[in-house]
C-alpha cells in the first residue's frame, strides 16, 4: 500500500467527517429502525446521539490514518485524534447550549456549528500529531477514553440516560421510545 502524507489527509478528513457525519443523520431512518445501525447513527434528535455523527466517521478516520500515514508516530496518533474528537463534542455541546439561550433550534446554526466543530478537532488533532512528541505508554490512556466512549454509545442506545442532553429535542423523550 501506498502512503499518503497526514496533512492532506487531514484536510480531507474534514469533508469526509463533515459529509459522512451529515450522511449518518439520515441512515437510521433509511434503514427502517435497524437497531444494528442505531449503534453507529442518530435515532433521535437528542444532542448525545448526534454526537455519533462525529465518533463514527472520526473512527474510520484514525484507521485510515494509522493505515496510511507510516510517517506519523502511532501514540501521537491515537492521542491527537482522541483530542480532536473530544474538541468537536466540546464545540457542539458547547456552541448548541449557548446558541440556544438566544434563538430557538435552527438547522442553519448546526450546520454551522458543526463544521465549525469538525475544523477545529481536526486542527487541534494536526498541531498534537505533528509538534507534541508522546511517549508510547501515553496512548493508552485516550485509547480507553475512545474505548469507553464508544461503549457508552451502545450502553445509552438502549437504556438512555434521563438527561437532557439524551432528550430527543422533537419528540421529548429518550431513545426510541
């Protein structure tokens, strides 16, 4: 296989997080309620599921980097991905909570919000994997975050919290109940 210098991946990771996540938005609904694919996409309007649209593809995303890019240290790797996924989730809790407090729910501003969101995680993830040197004992701690992280997914995907950031904010209630 062929490598594929990280900066241009990286660049290209943006549109491949932005449009695959968007993608996933529909998939759920496409697939009829299949709940194998509500594991991996939204199954509500609830801010914790449409965190799922980051995860997924911020995954494939450092599979395809491990794979390809031979010129980058795994440990800064895994550590600037899981910092950049952990930036997105920070911009959209974050951003949505506070564009909420001024103006109602607007599918303009997440969109916005989300790119914004995926630029700045893969930003973040570029400046960690290229200038921060980490020890290989280093990676194992944001290995288990993304580990956890995504065990929460399939916990809270059938028992969900009674949160407000689980609240389908269409319907009201949590799940797909």
């Amino acid at each position: 296989m062929g490598r594929i210098s990280f900066f241009p991946l990286e660049v290209l990771g943006f549109f491949f997080i932005f449009f695959f996540g968007a993608l996933l938005h529909m998939v759920y609904g496409w697939s009829e309620g299949n709940a194998i694919v509500g594991l991996i996409s939204p199954v509500n309007e609830s801010i914790w599921e449409h965190l799922k649209m980051l995860f997924v593809p911020g995954l494939i995303l450092l599979a395809v980097e491990l794979f390809f890019c031979k010129e980058v240290p795994v440990p800064a790797l895994i550590v600037g991905k899981t910092l950049g996924i952990y930036v997105m989730y920070a911009t959209i809790l974050g951003g949505f909570y506070f564009y909420m407090l001024f103006i109602h729910h607007n599918l303009i501003v997440d969109i916005l919000l989300m790119a914004l969101a995926v630029a700045l995680g893969q930003i973040i993830s570029y400046n960690v994997v290229s200038k921060l040197n980490v020890s290989r004992a280093a990676e194992w701690i944001p290995l288990v975050i993304l580990i956890f992280l995504g065990a929460a997914f399939v916990l809270f995907r059938f028992i969900p919290a009674r949160w407000e950031p689980f609240r389908d904010s269409i319907a009201g209630g949590y799940g797909t109940n």
